[in-house]
C-alpha cells in the first residue's frame, strides 16, 4: 500500500460519498458502495493494487484515468458533474476482491474529488461497486461526477 492512501480517512470517504450524492444515486447503489469504502481496506478478500492516475476538469465534464501499476491496466472514464476546473496527478490503491471481474464489468463511475483526496467508485451495469480508486490529490480539481468507462 502507497504511503499517500495510508493517510486518507476512508470512513471520511464513505461519509463525503453520501453526503455528496443522496440526490444523485439511488439508496441503494450508495449504501453499495459506502459498505466496500467502509471495509475495502480492512477486508480480508479486498487487494490493493497500487496505481496511479489523473484528472481534467472543464467544469460540467471531467476526463479520468486510473493506471494499476506493474503490468495492471488502465482505467479511461468520462465524467458528467459540476467540478472545479484544472487538472492532476492521483497517487494511490484500487481496492477489489476480484480484479478480473473489476477489469470485464466495469461500466460506469463516480468521481468524489476533495482538495485531500480523489476517489473513483466503479460499478457494474446494475450499480454494484466493484471496487474504487482511493487516491491522495496533487490537483486543483473538487466536486462529484458520474459516468461511464472502462479498462484497456
């Protein structure tokens, strides 16, 4: 695990991911994916994979980009949301209990962008979190998003 996501609270995560987008997301789909930022870290079939990543934001449209390091592969999402313009670097984990799965159904995203930290949630057609991208921000981009991707 990178040095920079030991220091990101992740229950501060999980409570920002709520807060952030009770109006945006059905109950469920958020209840999914605030359980596997709960316990991602902590559970005993959770990996993290060390990755880096990016993001540009053009305000209502962000470009994001995840890259599972030594061999992983590159995550490419468009992202619809109000955010604050500009762009950077992310240095952190993908958490998942199955990578290979994360790789083959990964459809769609959320983007919680924070001055701390950046994170990616990933889901599958039917807005079950497969796993997410929990980053340290080197970046001038804040706000939320949501849209599709995928993995190369």
């Amino acid at each position: 695990m990178t040095d920079t996501v030991t220091e990101i609270d992740r229950d501060q995560i999980a409570s920002d991911f709520r807060k952030l987008l009770a109006d945006h997301l059905p109950q469920e789909a958020i209840d999914n994916a605030v359980a596997h930022l709960e316990s991602a870290p902590r559970a005993a079939a959770t990996t993290a994979y060390p990755a880096n990543g990016s993001v540009a934001s053009l305000i209502v449209y962000t470009k994001c980009q995840c890259t599972i390091l030594n061999g992983g592969k590159t995550f490419d999402g468009s992202a619809w949301g109000v955010t604050f313009p500009g762009g950077g670097a992310l240095k952190g984990d993908v958490y998942t209990d199955d990578i290979n799965k994360l790789y083959a159904k990964t459809s769609s995203f959320t983007l919680v962008a924070t001055p701390v930290y950046t994170s990616f949630i990933f889901m599958d057609d039917s807005g079950n979190t497969l796993g997410s991208f929990q980053a340290g921000s080197i970046s001038t981009v804040g706000g939320i998003g949501g849209g599709s991707g995928h993995w190369h």
